[in-house]
C-alpha cells in the first residue's frame, strides 16, 4: 500500500479509466450488473427485462491490458451525432470495422414484468462448476422469477434434431426434457355438443411414430440455424415438426428461444409472494440450495430449491 497523504489533495494523484464503457445497452438507471462466464447480466429501471450481453474482443483468458491504454473523452473525435463513439468506448475494439462493426452485442433479454418505476431492484445469479447457472430475480408485485441458463442451449439442440431433414422419421425420436412438456389442449363441445381437440389430443398422446397432425409455428420456434425446413419469404416458419402443435412450439420458444435478442425470454419457474411485496435483492447461497430474496416491509423470503 502505498504512503497515505498527509496534506488535504487538491487534485486526484492518477485518474483511472474504463477500459470498457457504455450507455447504448440501457436507456434507465443501471442498478445491477454481473458478469456470467465472459457475457454480461444487466439490468436497469423503466426496462422491464435483464439483458445479456457481451463485449466484442473481450476474454477473461487474456492477459490484463494496461492502464495506460484505457480510452478517454478526448481519445475520440466524434464525426456526427449517429457515431457511435459518442455511447461506447472499447480498448478491445477501439474502433468498429466491416469484420467487427460493433464494440459490443446484445444477446438475450430475460422478461420481469411489474416492474414499473421501480429502482433498486437486483438479481442474483447462481453459477458455480458443476451445476446449472440459473438467474433469479423479484419484481415489483410479489412474483420471484427464474432462469434455467443451460436449458437454453439444451432447447437449441432439441430444436436441431426435432427439424433435422436428414432423420428418420419411422423410428422414435430421443425423449425430450422432462421440462418440455407438450400442451394438450381442452376439450370443449360446440353448440351441437361435439367435443372439439380431439384430433390434437391424439397426436399428441400418440406414438412417436404414428402422429399425425401438423400445424404451423412462430418463427422463433426453431431457435437460431435449427429452423423448420420450410420457411416463408418474410421469414416465418410454415412448417413445423408433426409431433407438437403450434401451440405447444409457441410456448417452448416464448421461454427457451435465443433466436430474437429483442424479444425477451419469459420466466421457466414462477413463485408468488404477497401482491404488495417488492424484491430489492436476490441471492443464492453457495451450494445453490437456498434462494433468499429481500424487499419492502422489512420482509425475507426464504425459498428451498431441492426438497428434502
């Protein structure tokens, strides 16, 4: 440690700067930040979601740059208001180029709804070696939300096979995650009394091999390079695979799908608290067994993940 003064300091001995910095990501109040692996977790007030994202060159493998190379505000000379060295400085990528056009890129945004206004709000995340990270986060109406990371990529393999041109499609296919679970949709009789779903509640309940019924999905139900064989002009699927109904892709892709950076993720797990509680601050304890999340009127929750 260096001599402490002993004499008031007038001006600031050595100014350090980032060598990363930037207001593009959110619009808010930034009240939250984290690192996942060499991506960021990020969260901001009026937002409503959680955004991952990363900084182009970055790795946490490489050595340390220097301090002395840490762009300033007067390293860069603006050219017009559309510059983007006006929002992003990056020792890593000091200036954008055809083979990196950006300093950094937005990769997923996690969806916390009711949240509103509201500052001060903070996720936790659990990653350790060895278990699944998942991200847990309370909104502003009592709702505790979680994030599975790895069934992401889990959700983007399933996809690839289930559209695989190439397989075949008389043997059964490799049974699915016990968290996708097909959709079957209720039985419900028109005004003549006839029961309406049947044909899908067959197919769905159906052996792999012999379903039969075939509907039309999102384009985000295919998740990246998996997408259905056949795709529209304007970029949506009309294909799906014949096992599961649209409905059912839909729902898979509105919680697992890394397709559509801008189109948030929804919860995979939900717990609800009071209506009236706020959570300020999640967190998890070492093991991951725990989640504790604290908020208004002097309250904690105190929420097991694995029950004895």
């Amino acid at each position: 440690m260096p001599d402490l003064p002993t004499e008031p300091v007038v001006t600031p001995l050595q100014v350090h700067y980032p060598h990363f910095s930037t207001s593009a990501v959110h619009s808010g109040i930034v009240d939250c930040v984290a690192f996942c692996g060499d991506c960021i977790l990020s969260r901001a007030c009026h937002d409503n979601v959680i955004v991952l994202w990363r900084i182009e060159g970055f790795s946490s493998e490489g050595p340390p740059p220097p301090q002395s190379d840490a762009p300033t505000a007067q390293a860069v000379v603006p050219t017009s208001l559309d510059d983007q060295s006006r929002l992003t400085r990056s020792y890593f990528v000091p200036a954008t180029t055809p083979e990196c056009p950006s300093q950094y890129t937005r990769l997923l945004e996690f969806h916390t709804p009711n949240c509103g206004p509201q500052f001060f709000m903070r996720f936790g995340l659990h990653h350790v070696p060895g278990q699944n990270p998942v991200l847990a986060f309370c909104n502003a109406g009592g709702n505790i939300l979680f994030w599975d990371l790895h069934r992401l990529s889990v959700y983007h393999d399933v996809m690839l096979a289930l559209h695989d041109p190439q397989r075949d499609r008389t043997q059964p296919r490799a049974p699915l995650p016990t968290w996708l679970k097909a959709i079957i949709p209720r039985q419900r009789a028109d005004m003549f009394g006839r029961i309406k779903g049947v044909r899908e509640k067959r197919a769905v309940t159906a052996p792999n091999g012999a379903r039969q019924s075939s509907a039309s999905s999102s384009s985000r139900g295919g998740g990246g390079s998996g997408a259905p064989a056949s795709v529209s002009s304007a970029g949506g699927a009309e294909e799906t695979t014949p096992e599961f109904s649209a409905e059912t892709l839909e729902s898979w892709a509105s919680k697992y799908s890394t397709e559509d950076p801008h189109e948030p993720v929804k919860a995979h797990r939900t717990e609800s608290s009071a209506a009236t509680f706020v959570g300020r601050q999640a967190a998890w304890s070492p093991g991951g067994e725990w989640c504790v999340v604290v908020g208004s009127s002097n309250t904690t929750l105190i929420l097991q993940r694995w029950a004895n």
